[in-house]
C-alpha cells in the first residue's frame, strides 16, 4: 500500500470504519476471507491480561462467533487464576510449569462437568518454549516445554536471506543471547541480521545458550538429553544452535521416538512424553511490523523493518507446515495483519492468531483497514 493512501485512509479512518468492535470486526473479516476460499477454520484473538480483565475484550461474543480468545503474558500465579476465570480459551507463558499448577488447581475448586473440561482443554502455549526456564527459541527450551506436557509450543519467525523461515524473536541474533561458535568476540555492536544471512551460516556461525532473562534460566545441556541427540543426528555445531521451522517439526517427531523406541523408552515419563510429542501444537509468529505507523503526534512514519516482506514470510512459513504434515497442528499468529490476510487467502486451511495487545499497532492497522 503506498504511503498517500495509507495517509488518506489514516485521516478519514473513524468516518469509514466506525467505531464498532474491532475485534469482532477483525474476526468477521477474517472469516469472511477463509469462507471465500472453502475453509471453516476460525480466526482468534490474542491479548493482554489487562484488555481481558478489563472487559475490552468481548471474551463470550468472541466464543459466540466460534473464536478463541488467547491471553499472555504473565507469570504471576494470582493473576494467572483470575485470567483463568475470565473464561479464556488459553494463555502464552515465559514459566508454562506455573500455569500448568495453576490449572491443576482451578480444575480442583470446579463445581461443575462443564468448567472442568474447559479447564482440562486449556491451551497452555510455552512462549518461545518457555524461556523462563530456557534460552527462548532453542531446541532445549521446546523440549522442556514438551517435558512438562504443554499444549503447545509458541515460536517467532524470521526469514534468512534464502527463504528459510529461522525460529528467533528479533531481527537480528542479539549478543545479550548469543555468541560466535569460534570464540570471536560478539558484542552489542554486532547485528547479525538474519535476513542477510542464510540458514545454513546463521547455524554454522552462532550460538545461543545464555540466559540473561531470569535465574530460573538455566542451558546446562545434561537436562536436555534429546536436544543433545537431535543436533548430533542434524550436524548443528550446539544443540543451542538456531534451528529452522523444519527442523522443529523433525524436533518433535524426533523427541516422540525417543521415547516411544529409543533411548528414552525406559524413562518412567516415557510413555507420556511420546504422546506429547505426537500432539503437541505449534503457535508460529510472523515476526514483522507494518511499513508505517503513527507518531506521538499521529503523523505517519516510516517503520525501521530490516526484515523480509509479508509474503516473504507466508511463502517460507506455510509450505514448510505443509510439507512436514503439520497444518492439523499448526496456527499462524501476527502483529502485522498483512501477514494473517495473506495465510487466509493463500492457506486458509490454517487458522490464524490475531496479536491485538500493541494499541498502537491495532488502531491504526484497523482504522486504515489492514485486517479488514
């Protein structure tokens, strides 16, 4: 979209969109696109714990329409339990295990049938495999999330300079988080900018095993035996290597014969753990932001993306789902709606997640009709 029009629409946007829900709007929209093109998969929304406690998100409209309402993100047990309350389909956590007890309570204290199995299918979503507990987005923090039995695993995405979609949060790989895999030093002056880099030199010359975010944090390789087996079978230099999204769907496969066959097959957990493996769920985030937002004083800027387009990242992120055989267990989920217009419209087999707890992002991608 250009930048005049994008400027018209921002001007004239609360006289062509209304002031109606926007996130029913949002959802409407959304499936109205899947319709067209033969889906019945709902879209759903994904908020903070503020806008959900608050009432802002219309949580039992939302259910009316057949669309799930996903909060996040909060480790604090008493908030947890009120979310929890609030009748929400699911939530994204940095420590799963916390919400994992939490639950474990909330069914105990259920008066009816109904409210437990609500309970009981609780979408327990590991952010970027929990990385309270785990450098984020690394082969060990997925499978202590499998570990602990969550419902799914939540990752970001990037695109490397040949069309790999890289699991990773930011545009480039932060020396806060990384290091070279020769020794060189890698400091707060490096971007390692994945999109100019491609997959196999990201996997060759990094890794990322420190744990700046908490001191529950913990990369001692010995508590992640799978991690360890999986990146000598795949060549990687570390099992905290950066991986691609294929690589996390051989991952789970992988950690289900472990111990489903393997030398995980005696664990006493064993059994448990192959069949988390074999269902487990994959919340994949497009990580990108729109060309163009507003200024404090609602003037449209330009945006500093050193990332791949949209549909970069649609055509890296949605073929690798398919040829691995995971769209039964996969959603996409986005800040940037560009990116969820173009699954619906290109796979709209696979639902999507909108990320609607950044104001700013949700104002003016709404009012000038960038999910609409």
């Amino acid at each position: 979209m250009r930048t005049p029009l994008l400027l018209l629409l921002w001007a004239f946007a609360p006289h062509l969109f209304g002031q109606t829900n926007v996130y029913m709007n949002l959802m409407q929209a959304a499936q109205t696109r899947t319709s067209a093109h033969g889906a019945s998969v709902h879209a759903a929304i994904s908020d903070g714990n503020d806008a959900i406690l608050s009432g802002k998100v219309p949580v039992e409209d939302l259910h009316r329409g057949g669309h799930k309402v996903i909060g996040g993100i909060s480790d604090d047990p008493e908030q947890l339990h009120d979310l929890v309350r609030a009748g929400i389909d699911g939530y994204i956590t940095d420590r799963p295990d916390i919400l994992i007890d939490v639950l474990q309570k909330e069914i105990s204290l259920a008066k009816t049938a109904e409210e437990k199995r609500r309970l009981k299918d609780f979408d327990v979503e590991a952010h970027r495999g929990g990385r309270g507990l785990r450098p984020e987005n690394t082969l060990p923090s997925f499978e202590n999330g499998l570990d602990l039995g969550v419902t799914t695993l939540e990752m970001d995405t990037g695109v490397s300079a040949d069309n790999v979609a890289i699991v990773w949060h930011d545009e480039y790989f932060d020396s806060k988080m990384c290091r070279r895999v020769d020794g060189r030093p890698y400091d707060a002056n490096d971007h390692f900018w994945i999109r100019d880099k491609s997959a196999a030199e990201i996997q060759q010359q990094l890794i990322c095993d420190k744990t700046p975010f908490s001191t529950t944090q913990q990369s001692d390789v010995s508590l992640s035996p799978v991690s360890v087996a999986f990146a000598r079978k795949e060549h990687l230099a570390n099992p905290y290597s950066p991986v691609t999204i294929d690589q996390i769907f051989r991952f789970v496969r992988f950690y289900a014969s472990y111990y489903r066959s393997g030398p995980g097959r005696e664990d006493r957990l064993a059994k448990e753990r192959a069949a988390e493996g074999e269902r487990v769920r994959f919340d994949l985030e497009t990580k990108l932001i729109p060309d163009f937002l507003p200024s404090e004083d609602g003037k449209l800027e330009r945006t500093k993306n050193h990332t791949a387009e949209p549909k970069a990242f649609v055509q890296a992120l949605c073929p690798a789902i398919l040829r691995n055989h995971m769209q039964e267990r996969s959603e996409v989920q986005s800040f940037d709606f560009r990116t969820l217009k173009l699954v619906e419209e290109q796979f709209p087999f696979l639902p999507t997640y909108y990320l609607t707890s950044n104001p700013k992002l949700l104002q003016f991608q709404t009012e000038v009709g960038m999910g609409l």
